[in-house]
C-alpha cells in the first residue's frame, strides 16, 4: 500500500508561480510512474504532467507545457510540480497518483492522494 501527501497549494494571482510536492510512503520501482491530475469544480479529474520514476522522462498536457515542470527527487521519494505563469483555468484540486507505469489515463492509477487546493486569483 503506497501513501501519497500532496501539499503545496495555495491562493496565488494569475501570472504567479507555485510548487506542488507529492511525498510518497514508499520508494517508487524504476518502472513506476507518478502523476498530477487536476479536478476544478463541476468538471472531470484530467491529466496534468507524469514523470517515469526511473529514468525521469516527463510527459505534459498541452494546456500545461511550457508553463509547468514536473521532477522528482529520488532520495526524498518525492515528486514536484513547479507551476509558472498561473492562468485561471488552472485552478483547481491537484492530486497526485502513482502507478505500475506511465499513462494519462486516471483509471491506470491504484494509489492517489487526498488532494491540494490551488486558487488562482485574477
């Protein structure tokens, strides 16, 4: 059983910047992927960005890339999730997941957080 701690979130302007950490209980196997979703309210859970544990090859939604850098750091068990030039669409309860490898899709993934709040002030 795998744990996952988002934390992180908070209240930032449009524009603003915004790192999000996911602590996992466990370390990840180098055929491990963890993930960020995001869910804003009255709309579906989507895909945000992924990174393989192993090898670190990083994956981004098109609304995200270029404004939001996933990494991890091995020796923490962590993964991060640096967020630039917040936009108001990005708001919304961000979690983290983990799973046996990589995929965008939300049913791919056993093992989830409770979730972070990022508010986006315009």
């Amino acid at each position: 059983q795998v744990q996952l701690v988002e934390s992180g979130g908070g209240l930032v302007e449009a524009g603003g910047s915004l790192t999000l950490s996911c602590v996992a209980s466990t370390r990840p196997l180098s055929s491990h992927a963890m993930v960020w979703f995001r869910q804003a309210p009255g709309k579906e859970r989507e895909f945000v960005a992924g990174i393989r544990w192993g090898y670190g090859t990083t994956y981004y939604s098109d609304s995200v890339k270029g404004r939001f850098t996933i990494s991890r750091s091995k020796a923490e068990n962590t993964v991060y999730l640096q967020m630039n030039n917040l936009k108001s669409d990005d708001a919304g309860l961000y979690f983290c997941a983990a799973g046996s490898g990589y995929s965008a899709t939300l049913t791919d993934y056993f093992y989830w957080g409770q979730g972070t709040q990022v508010t986006v002030s315009s």
